[in-house]
C-alpha cells in the first residue's frame, strides 16, 4: 500500500467551522484546491507502511513539550512564485514555540518515512523544472528546495493560481474577525495515515490518532 503521514495541530470545532467556512468560500468562489480541515501541518510526507505503528510508539512515549498557545493573526495573502500562486493564509503567533514543537515530530518521524517522494511531490517538482527519479536521494541535487519548505506555522485558507482572479483579502477579515485574536492552547497532535491501495484512484484516510504531550 502507498502511504503517506500528516502530522497536524487541529483547533476546537467553534475555531474550525469559521476557518471552514471561509476555505468553502474559497474553493466555491475562486476554486481554490485547498478542501481539508483547518489546521496547522507539522511533518506531511510519504511514508512506509511498517513505520507508522512504530512512528505512533514513538510519539506517545517521547513527546515530552509542555503545552503552548496560539494566538490566531489577521489574514494575508503570501505569494509562492515557484507554485505560480498567491497562498491566502490565517498568521499565528508563538512561532519559536511552534518551531521546537515541529522539530521534535520530525525528529520521530524521519526515520520511518519512504525512500521515495509523493507522486503529488514528484508532479509537482517537474511542473517547476526540478528533475527527480522519484526517490529522496535524488532531491539532494537540488538544494533550494528546503528554502521552498521551511517550515513556517499558518492556516493555509486557499490556493489561487496568479493566473485567476485574486481574492479580496479585506473580505476574509471581516468573515475571520470573530476568531482573530482568539488565544488556543496546544496540547497535543493528530496523527492522520493516508493508504492509496493499487487501482484506488486517489488516497484514502485510514485513521486519526490524537496524541497528547507528556509534561
């Protein structure tokens, strides 16, 4: 089975059905591809099949943070030209926090990731130009792919290709303003496995674990 990880914060459903309604206004208006959950990724990648029990071990008995808070910021428009679109975002605060917080999921979940690349990544790499044969290995040729992917904490509200009419980012702070400013305690992370079965035409969600940090 092909599979892959996303290691996630998740928000309270009174946070979540505001941010959802506005990625819904997104794909609905603009036809912004961006349809999951509101949430912040930490770790997103292909993965081995015996690794995820192990990754689930590790994670339960080494997470050891002490819970932070968020703070949600006003909406902005990011543009990523290497995507050829403007990324519309929620900003967050405690960023340094954050920073620690992916770091250590990463620490426990490389060792267990695939050797080879996302079919998602790898279209994605030859739309930009970048030659790879599938596997990581070969990413190692192309060293400004990890200013591409450095990490920095948002909430991805919709994707819009330059080519499309861009969106009023004013609109998304009035329908954002009840929750901006809104204070959310951290104290854990979601665990979502994909599984692609051989003729499934796309990724299915096989579970979700909510792992809690250990104080």
């Amino acid at each position: 089975m092909d599979c892959d990880i996303s290691i996630r914060v998740t928000f309270p459903e009174d946070i979540t059905a505001v941010l959802r309604k506005e990625k819904e206004r997104f794909v609905t208006q603009y036809g912004s591809s961006y349809k999951s959950e509101p949430h912040i990724t930490l770790y997103l990648d292909h993965y081995t099949e015996e690794g995820y029990p192990e990754l689930l071990s590790d994670l339960r008995s080494g997470l050891r943070i002490k819970p932070l808070s968020i703070t949600l910021l006003p909406p902005k428009v990011r543009p990523e030209t290497h995507r050829h679109r403007n990324l519309y975002i929620m900003d967050v605060s405690n960023k340094e926090r954050l920073d620690e917080l992916q770091k250590n999921v990463e620490a426990f979940a490389i060792p267990y990731q695939s050797p080879l690349v996302s079919e998602k990544k790898r279209l994605r790499l030859e739309r930009q130009g970048i030659a790879t044969d599938g596997t990581r290995e070969s990413l190692k040729a192309h060293p400004e792919l990890a200013a591409q992917e450095k990490f920095d904490p948002h909430i991805t509200l919709g994707e819009i290709d330059f080519d499309k009419p861009r969106a009023d980012i004013e609109t998304s702070k009035e329908n954002l303003a009840a929750i901006m400013g809104k204070d959310i305690l951290i104290s854990g992370v979601s665990v979502f496995f994909y599984g692609k079965k051989e003729g499934d035409e796309k990724a299915k969600l096989i579970e979700e674990i909510n792992i809690p940090f250990i104080q």
